[in-house]
C-alpha cells in the first residue's frame, strides 16, 4: 500500500521543527500529504517573507510551531503565537506574514 503521510519517518518520534529549515528571504515547504481530501505541509518562513491574498478550496488551519504568524482573514488580522492555532474558512480570503521567522504546519481539509 503507498504511504498517504510521505517525507517523514513512520512509527518514528519526531520534533516538526527539525523537519523545515529556515532560508534567508524564503519560504520553506515540506509536503507531508496531499490527497483529494486533505493536505499537510510544514513551512518556515523568514523575517519579512509571507503568502499574498488568496483563498483556498478547503478549511485551512495553521498551527505555528516556533515564532509567530500574523494571519489575515477576510480583511481581519490576527497575531498566531507558538503553540497556538488559527482555522481559514475554505473561499474566505486570507493571507499569511511573518514579522520575524516563524515555523507552521498547514492542514488543508477539502
């Protein structure tokens, strides 16, 4: 059978943060899965960098792992702490910045 969750280890404890590195200027993505119903990817992203407007065809919801994520959704801003998580509503548009690096992991429910 192939493996749904890819790109990182089974049966394995492992710390997400260690699996996306930080580049200057960039964001970083590590796909974890991608099916017809649902999508998983760490990201890392550095200071100043971030994703324009747009919306997605499912709930996304954004889990910062390290840092901080200011997260815009339908015109509204939001300050996403470490440890701490945020739901954008599928066709709402939102947008993702990072005053300093922060790491996330994306989960995509379509």
């Amino acid at each position: 059978m192939a493996e749904l969750i890819k790109n990182i280890e089974h049966a394995t404890v492992v710390d997400l943060h260690d699996l996306v590195a930080y580049q200057t200027g960039k964001v970083v993505s590590r796909t974890l899965a991608q099916t017809g119903g649902a999508g998983i990817t760490l990201m890392a992203f550095d200071a100043g960098e971030g994703i324009s407007t747009h919306a997605a065809g499912g709930d996304a919801m954004v889990t910062v792992l390290e840092g901080e994520a200011q997260i815009t959704i339908d015109g509204k801003d939001y300050v996403v702490p470490a440890g701490h998580a945020i739901v954008m509503p599928a066709g709402v548009p939102h947008a993702v910045r990072a005053a300093q690096r922060f790491k996330m992991m994306l989960t995509v429910v379509f």
